[in-house]
C-alpha cells in the first residue's frame, strides 16, 4: 500500500511539473498584453536604458521584435534589469517571459540550470584592455599582471583557462559586477581589464580617457550569445527562435523595414512564404501569418538592428565579422522558412 501511494505521489508531482511547463509562456504573455525581458543593466549597443528609461540595443531590439510578432506592436515590452548573478535565477522563476543580455551558451548551463538557448544573436570573444601607457601589444604579454575581471562568470574561468594553458603568472582582482571591474581598472588598480570584445568596445566609450586604451588582438574564447528561455515549453523556444532566423532570413533576401510592402507584391515563392502571402507559418508559432511583416515594420531585419546600435557609424564601432551572414563569409545561418 506504501509503494502505490508512494507512486501515486510521485505520479501527482509529474503532472503537476508537465502542467506548470506546458502552461504557455506564449499564452501568459498575451495575457498580461507585455512581454517581460531580462536585460542587462547598461551595456552600450546591446542594452542600456537613457535617464528617461527608453532602452537602446542589439539585444533590446531582439525583445521589440518578440513583442512585434506577438502583439504587432514593439513597445509592449517591459525590461527588467539583470545582474549576472541574477540573471539565469530570474528567468527560471518565471520573473522574466525571455533573458536577452549578453548571456554566453555552455553545456553547464543547459544541462543543470532548466533553461536552453534559442539561437545565436551575436559571436563573439574573450579579449583585454589595456592602457597605452603599459605599453603591451598582445596578452602574451600579461605574465604577472593583474588582471579586473567580473567574479562568477565564465569570463573568470576563461581568463584562468588562458593563463594556465599559456603557463603565465597573473593576479585576479574580482568584482560583483562589470562596473565594479572596469571602474577599478579605470583607476588603475589593475594593469588589465577583461570581458567579451564587445564588452570591451562599449566599456571603453565610457572611460575618463578613452583613447588611453587599447583592446588587445588576442581572442582567447567563444562566446556565442543569444536569447534565452525556460526549458518544458517547446511553443515558446520554438517562437523565439523563429524570430531570430526571420531577422536573419530577411536580410538574405533583402527584405527591410523600408521596402516590405513593396516586397508583399513579390513573385518570389520564397518571400512569398516568409511574408505571410502564402502558407500559415505564424500559425503554427502561435502568432498571425503576417508574423516577421510586423517585425520587420517594428525593428527591421538583422542588419537594420546591427548597424544600428554597433555598427562601424555607432559610437561601438563593430564590424559584422563572424556575425555576417553564412553567404558573406560570417556564421550567421538561418534553416529555411518553409
């Protein structure tokens, strides 16, 4: 009689699990009538709010697009500042609907923490800043440094990573947070600053001196960043990551915010399909076949948001590099919508 009511418990407690995965980010967010995202507290051309709270970046532009092909409206958002710490806590509580700040893909992370990456918006590396004055050219050069890092991230192991393997020397000097770090390093409490290059473009706009400082050539990682959501709710990964392969598939097909209703009219049975002319692909995300229309008119394609915030005209001045599309010799690919 135990081991039944033992295994009618356990039974209970399954459904009970399936019933809270299966309850529909999607429909909770059409619910509220917002989506809610997990943002990082200010990195320049990813996400940083102004002092009137309206938020700018890569990764804020990724939340508008999920809002736009949900509600066809950009502005149904509300972004939730997120620490490191916090940031994976946060959304596996349900406090945010998707993280998009910055968050590096791992085997750990997906395998212990309940949550799984929907796709790559951004590639990116491990890198130093230095400045000039140290008169160092490449990290190799760094034995017995001392080095500000953010603590608990994999930004720290990496960096203990490179100096074991390159059998050099270095003091660790750890912070709670990337302001904490780059403000130590900024006044010279350590000869190098360490973060992802992307980090470390934007990092430096917001020095006392910028052009004493100098990112160095060393890529010491991969770090590919993307959106993030809760494991158990397939509609909802599957969503968020449709509308990444939208932005990147309508860049390939040239399709952008200034020419897409021109484009509804095409005979190309391609855009036709990724346009919502033909076929009832938003139907089966959950959303109107006039799905990546209302992105495209609510943020653009991929390269609209790239160029916009980090782009070699932005104050981050970044190069597409490996964030170029598959047919431009980058590693941004989308599979076909079809």
């Amino acid at each position: 009689m135990k081991k039944l009511i033992a295994a009618a418990i356990v039974a209970a407690a399954s459904v009970g699990l399936v019933s809270v995965a299966s309850a529909g980010t999607l429909d909770n967010v059409k619910a509220k009538g917002q989506l809610v995202c997990g943002s990082n507290p200010g990195t320049a051309g990813f996400g940083v709010p102004d002092q009137k709270g309206n938020w700018t970046g890569l990764d804020v532009d990724y939340c508008r697009a999920i809002a736009a092909a949900i509600f066809n409206d950009p502005t149904k958002v509300k972004f939730v500042p997120l620490s490191s710490k916090d940031r994976f806590t946060a959304l596996a509580s349900g406090e945010v609907d998707v993280l998009i700040r910055n968050s590096t893909w791992t085997m750990s992370r997906e395998s212990t923490l309940g949550i799984i990456w929907a796709g790559v918006n951004f590639y990116d590396g491990q890198g130093f800043m230095v400045n000039k004055k140290l008169n160092v050219k490449s990290a190799k050069e760094l034995n017995g440094a001392s080095i500000c890092v953010q603590q608990g991230t994999t930004t720290e192991l990496n960096l203990a990573d490179y100096f074991r393997a390159n059998k050099m020397d270095y003091k660790v000097v750890t912070f709670g947070t990337s302001e904490e770090a780059l403000k130590a390093y900024d006044s010279g409490r350590c000869d190098s600053y360490t973060t992802d290059r992307s980090g470390l473009a934007a990092d430096r706009l917001s020095m006392a001196k910028p052009d004493d400082h100098i990112i160095l050539p060393e890529v010491i990682s991969k770090e590919p960043l993307g959106p993030v959501v809760r494991q158990g709710d397939d509609q909802w990964l599957n969503l968020v990551k449709w509308v990444h392969y939208a932005l990147l598939t309508t860049e390939e097909l040239g399709i952008t915010s200034k020419n897409v209703d021109e484009q509804l009219k095409s005979d190309n049975p391609e855009i036709k399909r990724v346009l919502g002319v033909e076929g009832k692909f938003g139907e089966s995300l959950g959303l109107s076949n006039a799905w990546v229309v209302q992105i495209l008119k609510g943020v653009g394609n991929y390269e609209e948001i790239f160029e916009r915030n980090v782009g070699p005209n932005t104050p981050i001045q970044l190069a597409r590099s490996s964030n170029a599309l598959w047919s431009k010799g980058g590693l941004q690919y989308a599979p076909p919508i079809r």
